[in-house]
C-alpha cells in the first residue's frame, strides 16, 4: 500500500551453502581444484570437520577481497599444520587478518603473513592471547607492506620478547613516531632507529626505569642530602657493550633496563647503582686526572675507588652491604683472563673474608685492608692502582679490550670520575657538557642560577641556523616533545623558526595607542604606587625608629649572662627594589581572527580576539615601561612540528617605542597552536635573564593542536610537561584563557591557581595589566 512501511523479511539459508558456495568456487579453477580436494579431504578428517562451515566461510572471505590463489593455498597448509594444536577462533582470525592486511598491501604481503603465521599460533595460547597480536599487524598494515615486512622478518624475536599487549603498544608507538614518513617507519620497525629499540625494551620489560624515577630520586637525595636528577640512557646499538650506570656532577644516568646485560629485571639492581653512585658523590672530591694511565691502569684506578667509596659509605650505613652483596658474584676458579680477574679483585676488595686463591687478587685485599684507616684519602685509589697495575703487567695477562665493561653489574661506567673528554664516536649523552648542571645556588657567567636544568637552546638541540629564511622564518632550534602515550619524549621533535613581525601604519598604532582611556588613568595611579616598592624590615640595625625585639631579647639575655651585648637592636623600614623579567606570548592562530561577543551577548558581535591581543599588550607595554621593569613580547602559531613560528614583537632590552608598539599593532592571525614548544622556547629566554623573579604570561583562546597531530590529548599533555619543566627552573607561568571551552584543558595545563579564564574576551586589556600588578606584589 502507498505510505506503508517496508517490512523486513528474514533470510534463511542452508547450513551447506557456505561449504557448497566454496566448492562450486573452487571447481570452476582449474590451477587450484586439484589442490584442494585433497587438502579437503585430510582437512574434513581432522578437526576442521567439526567447523568446516566457519573454515569454509573465512575462505570465502579471502576470496571476496581477491587475495588470489596463491593466498589461499598458503591459508590451506597452515590450517594443516596448526589445525589439531589451536582454536578455530584463532584460525579463522588469523585468515580475516590476511584479508585485512591484503587490502592494505596487496596478496603478496598477505602470503607472507600466512607463511609465517604458524609461529604466531604456536606462540599464544588461543584467540584471546593472538588477539593484541593480529591487532597490530593490521595496524602495521596501515602504514604500508615495507614496516610490516620488516616485523615479519623479526617475529621470531618479537615473540620471544614481548607479550600482545607490548607487541600492540610497540606498533602504536612506532607509528605516532614515524607518522607518515615512510623512511623513519622503515627504520623504526627493521630496528634500525635507536627509539624503536628503546621503546621495545620498554614494551618488553614495562618500563622499569620509569616506574621506579620518583622513587630512585628520593633514594638519591636522601643518601646525598642534595637534590639528584635522573637520566635516561640513550637506548644502546645492536653491537653495542653492556650498559652501566653513570654520573656526573649531581647527575645520575641510568639504563632503560639492565636485562640486556645479566638477564636480571627489576629494582633491586636500580637501587644498588644509585646508592654507588651516591657514595661517589658524598665521597669522590671531584673528578680524577688521568696523567699519562694506561687504560689498566685507570681501570684499575676506577676500582680501587668504588671499593672505597663503598667502605666509607658502608661506615655511615651498614645495610648497604646487603643491597650491594648479590650482585658480587666473580668465581674465585674464574679464568686468569683480564675481565675475570677484575672482577675477582672487586669482590675481594668489596668482600675481604671471600677466599679467592690468585695471588694478585690476595695483594690487592691485603693492601686495602692495610690502608683502612686512609680511607679518607682521595690518593688512596691511584696509589694502590698503580702497585696493581704494575704487577698486573708482570703476568703478561692480555690487555683490557676498548669496550671492557665494568663489573659487578650495578657499578658505574667510571667515566664520571676521570677528566677524559669523550672520543667522537661517543654516544651523544657522553658528548653532553653535563658537568655544567649544577644544584648549588650560584651564578654561571650567562646569568643563570645553576639550580637550574639547561634551557638553552644546546639543551633542547638546537639546530644552526643554516637554512635560508623563508616565509616561515629562519629556523633557530629544536626542542623535545613529550608523547604521553609512549611515555617517551621525543628529542629534537618541535623546529622552532624566528619569524618576521610586520609592523601595522602609523595610524594603527595611533588608534591603538588612544583606545582605553578610563584603563590608562587607573594604570597611570597603579604604576605611581608601585614605583615606591614594596615595604620590608631591615633588622639588627645599629639605629633605627623601632626596637628589633628578637635583637633586643638576646642582648638582654647577653648583658645579664656577663657577656657582652650585640648593640644592633633596632629596625628600619625600607622599600624592597623590584628584580623581575616578565615574558608575554600570545597565541597567534588562525581562532584569533574570530570575533569576540558584542554588546548584549551578541555572538561574534565585538572586535576580533587579535585585536584585543594586541591592545593588551600594548596597554602593559606602556605601563612597564614606565616602571623600568624588562618586558619582552612573542607571539606564535605553528603548522606543523617543523614550523613553529616565533615573532619578536618587544624584546627584553629595547625600548617600549614607536617601532616597537608598529610590530605589536601588527600582529595578525596565523595557523596552529603548538603551544609546547612555544612555552619551551619562552622558558630558554627567561633563563637567561638575570632577574631574581622570571614570569611567563601566556594569552591563548584554545586549546592545543596542529594538522599533524590528531589527538588533542597529545599536545595538551606535552604543554603540561613544558610548564613543569619551567616551574622546576624556577620560573613562574601563568595563562589567560579567552574561552570558557578553553577552561577545563588551560587547568590541566597550568595548574588551576595559574589559569584565570576571562569569559568576556573585551575584558582582556584589563584583566592583563591587573594580572600584572597582583603579580608584583607577591
């Protein structure tokens, strides 16, 4: 009837049909009948009988994405073999992820799948374990048949290293790393890059360094009494020796894992290296000479030098030699090789009641022992080296080998005790100038504080400027992003680039100049006020206007105990002088250009947000410029991690002019808001500055993002990483947001005491200088 509602009728079909559609199929090739009846027959009298409908189907399906003949037969053997030894489940998805994978990169990369896809069921126990597994060779699949094949060369490994889980995660990350750069994804997944070793080893062992940081660095600063930064090693190369611990100055540097070197996993070994690596901290003066030492000798030297830091630290807290003692396990039957025999001597050395018959080894106890009562002495080590090393050579034992790795197991490298710069085929953490990273409050010849990490540009790898300045500006350096999901930060990721910033016409600037009346006059009576400077007591003063009762209490207590008094008991009231360095960054993305609400609410009814941003800025230009305080104005967009756009509108040592407010006024919408880089970049700025107090104030109307990068959550959390990382170097961060939908991420970000949202965008002139002065009288 016209009007009527279609009804739906229900499809029967004959358990058969599958299994008769595949042999009708199959019947009409002749380059495949043969074939098949007689894996049909033995397949139908083995287990696939009992679900030959399911089989029946999921080789149809082969078939409907025209994975071809040589696909199917490769499907036919494994269900031979592996037929009786696994689910029907994890076969039939095994064949659903060849056709998948065959629609991504073609038959040929579907055959290789099934050829080796044996291994996989042999590997997991049913569909529930082959799951992560199949799951992440359709992701590969994705990214195109060159990764994949590379992973299927190494699946053998991959099993025997990670769980489906770690395998799925391993793939996530390699392919947010490598994106859609087909040379970094051929290299991530042949493990050729660096990162995706690492990231394995992260995958496989879960992170043991990450999970343990906080932990190991409250252990550091509890046994040194300072504060100690921990430091990921870069993950080492395919031929690359053991790795150890290291040290320099008040940094420790520690591997990913030390399952690579013994097979042992776990806390244990972390903390044993940190607490050795304290007792070189607390007991090394500093670094030693080598003076002409051959590499026994400073081999030698290094040892005798664990062994009594270790003493000492033993004297101070005797159950570090429970921490230490497992992992001293050198044979006393051990070959009279150069490896076996230090390691014996550090055994010895560490253990005095351990027997070990090799004379050497029995010098080398009895001398320490001997010494015990110069375990003060930073010379001891060298001395009783050399006496070593000198007899050592009389044995004609074979030569330490370049890459002699130090043994037991949680010792360090020793190459934070020696002043040997690094070769140049070093790893790059070694080429690091890491003695430079102090904690103690003193001042470095750029103006710095050396309680601070690095800042620079060096620290985050800057990149010379070399290229020829385009459109997108002069590149200047780059700068790590951190990927929350791999729980990695990617160094050298964001290339941040100086762009030009066109000035506005003198009329502009003029209009700019004149709007905001009322504001000024309330600016023009705050900055009257804070020119005086914030009031403060000078105590035990030799004269003054009041008593100092603290001052005067102890010279009472003084006078009647017959000493003689402090006559210093009075106080004055003095006027503290401002020392702060306040840098402006303001979001310039393309949201800018929007218009704020109008009169009454109106949507899009008031002045473009832009415009606003630069009246504000404007507005506090002037007012610190009246105040003499150093104010440098940027602004930034980006497209892209490889265009980060940075625009110099004010700098820290120029004055507040007419060139100067030209570029603010012309400040002008652009693209994306890679607002971490952006912030890392501002950090590199203030620490240079030699202003006791340092702020940022960031301006945004959004939350972060950029075309390469989907996931909002990504550059939010790499954000959030930037300000606690210029929080902990001492500088303070604040944000405006100018949305209320900005609200919830500018929290997360900045902290909610540092996040204030302005719901009417027309307020942010002066809500910016308010900002401002509460600022400057905390």
């Amino acid at each position: 009837m016209p009007g009527s509602r279609p009804q739906l009728t229900v499809v029967t079909t004959d358990a058969e049909s599958r299994i008769a559609r595949l042999h009708r199929y199959i019947a009409r090739r002749d380059d495949m009948r043969a074939t098949f009846q007689d894996i049909w027959q033995r397949l139908e009298a083995g287990p696939v009988g009992a679900w030959r409908e399911d089989w029946s189907a999921a080789a149809l399906r082969l078939f409907e994405v025209n994975a071809g003949p040589a696909v199917q037969m490769a499907f036919w053997r494994l269900s031979l073999t592996e037929a009786r030894r696994c689910e029907a489940a994890a076969l039939i998805a095994t064949a659903d992820t060849a056709g998948g994978i065959c629609r991504h990169c073609g038959s040929a990369a579907a055959r290789g799948f099934l050829e080796r896809a044996g291994q996989l069921l042999a590997a997991t126990d049913g569909a529930r374990a082959l799951g992560p597994w199949l799951d992440g060779l359709l992701d590969l699949a994705t990214a195109g048949a060159e990764p994949l094949a590379a992973v299927l060369q190494r699946l053998e490994m991959l099993l025997g290293t990670l769980d489906g889980p770690g395998f799925r995660h391993w793939v996530e990350s390699g392919l947010a790393v490598a994106a859609q750069d087909r040379a970094k994804l051929r290299a991530f997944f042949a493990l050729e890059d660096p990162l995706a070793r690492q990231l394995l080893q992260r995958s496989a062992l879960g992170d043991p360094l990450g999970k343990l940081e906080r932990s190991l660095q409250i252990y550091l600063h509890a046994l040194t009494e300072q504060p100690v930064r921990i430091r990921a090693l870069p993950p080492p190369t395919a031929d690359a020796p053991a790795q150890r611990a290291a040290f320099s100055g008040r940094l420790a540097l520690l591997p990913e894992s030390f399952e690579r070197d013994e097979g042992r996993a776990g806390g244990a070994v972390y903390f044993a290296a940190a607490a050795h690596i304290a007792a070189h901290m607390t007991f090394t003066p500093g670094r030693l000479e080598p003076g002409g030492l051959k590499p026994v000798q400073l081999a030698l030297v290094s040892l005798v030098e664990d062994a009594r830091v270790e003493h000492l630290a033993m004297r101070r807290m005797p159950g570090l030699r429970r921490l230490w003692a497992p992992f001293h396990t050198a044979r006393p039957d051990g070959a009279r090789t150069m490896p076996s025999l230090l390691a014996r001597l550090a055994r010895a050395l560490f253990d005095f009641d351990h027997p070990d018959p090799e004379p050497w080894v029995q010098k080398g106890r009895a001398m320490l022992q001997a010494r015990l009562a110069r375990l003060d002495d930073p010379l001891l080590a060298r001395e009783l080296g050399n006496l070593l090393g000198h007899d050592l050579g009389q044995m004609r034992i074979p030569t330490i080998a370049r890459h002699h790795v130090v043994e037991p197991l949680y010792r360090d490298d020793n190459s934070g005790l020696w002043n040997i710069p690094p070769p140049e085929d070093a790893p790059e953490v070694e080429a690091i100038a890491i003695d430079t990273v102090r904690l103690e409050r003193e001042e470095r010849p750029d103006g710095g504080r050396e309680d601070e990490p690095d800042l620079s540009p060096e620290a985050g790898k800057v990149r010379p400027a070399a290229a020829p300045p385009d459109e997108d500006g002069m590149p200047v350096a780059a700068y790590p992003e951190w990927d929350y999901r791999a729980r990695i930060e990617r160094p050298g990721w964001a290339i941040v680039r100086d762009a030009r910033a066109p000035p506005a016409p003198a009329e502009a600037v003029r209009r700019a100049e004149e709007a905001y009346p009322a504001l000024t006059r309330r600016i023009e009576a705050l900055v009257r006020g804070a020119r005086v400077g914030q009031p403060f007591r000078r105590k035990r003063q030799p004269d003054g206007e009041q008593l100092d009762l603290d001052a005067a209490v102890e010279a009472t207590i003084a006078f009647r105990a017959g000493e003689r008094p402090d006559q210093r008991v009075y106080q004055k009231v003095a006027r503290r002088p401002r020392d702060l360095s306040l840098l402006l960054l303001l979001d310039g993305s393309r949201s800018t250009a929007d218009r704020a609400a109008g009169p009454g609410g109106v949507t899009g009814g008031g002045p473009a947000i832009v415009s606003l941003e630069r009246d504000a800025a404007l507005v506090l230009a002037r007012a610190m410029a009246r105040l003499d305080d150093p104010l440098a104005i940027r602004s930034f967009d980006s497209n892209g991690r490889e265009k980060v756009r940075i625009r110099r509108l004010k700098d820290f040592d120029e004055p507040f002019d007419r060139r100067a407010a030209a570029r603010i006024a012309g400040l002008q919408p652009g693209l994306s808001t890679r607002l971490g880089a952006a912030i890392r970049h501002a950090g590199t700025e203030l620490a240079r500055r030699r202003s006791w107090r340092r702020l940022l104030v960031v301006v945004t109307d959004g939350e972060p993002s950029d075309i390469d990068q989907p996931d909002g959550r990504y550059l939010a959390e790499d954000a959030r990483r930037a300000v606690h990382s210029l929080r902990g170097a001492g500088i303070d961060v604040f944000a405006l947001g100018l949305d209320t939908g900005v609200t919830r991420a500018g929290r997360e970000i900045f902290g909610r005491q540092h996040f204030l949202p302005i719901r009417d965008v027309a307020d942010l002139p002066e809500r910016l200088a308010m900002l401002y002065f509460r600022l400057l009288a905390r």
